[in-house]
C-alpha cells in the first residue's frame, strides 16, 4: 500500500497488529497503516491514537 518502514521488526510488528484486527472487520488502508506504525515506533501515544482514530 505504499507504506514505508525503517526495518523488519517494525514492519512485523505493524503487521501483527493490523492481522488481529482484520478478524474482527478492520480493513486497513495507507492511512490506518501509517497511523498503526507510528504508535508501533513511539511516535504517537496511545492517547494520541485513540484521538486521531475519533477525530477520523
């Protein structure tokens, strides 16, 4: 989808996370996957996400 990543670990991590929740109906796009990696590396709070999601 066009998202970059800084290494492996990131990627697999991201893409844990995106996994368990297309079982529940998530369907990702560029946005929620950018969005899901910068919580992954540290670069938004949880508070922060949870915001963005809402504001979404």
């Amino acid at each position: 989808m066009g998202v970059s990543f800084p290494d492996l670990k990131t990627l697999q991590n991201t893409a844990n996370a995106i996994g368990s929740n297309m079982f529940e109906g998530f369907e990702p796009t560029p946005a929620t996957i950018a969005l899901i990696r910068d919580y992954v590396m540290d670069k938004i709070s949880f508070a922060q996400f949870v915001q963005i999601v809402k504001d979404w």
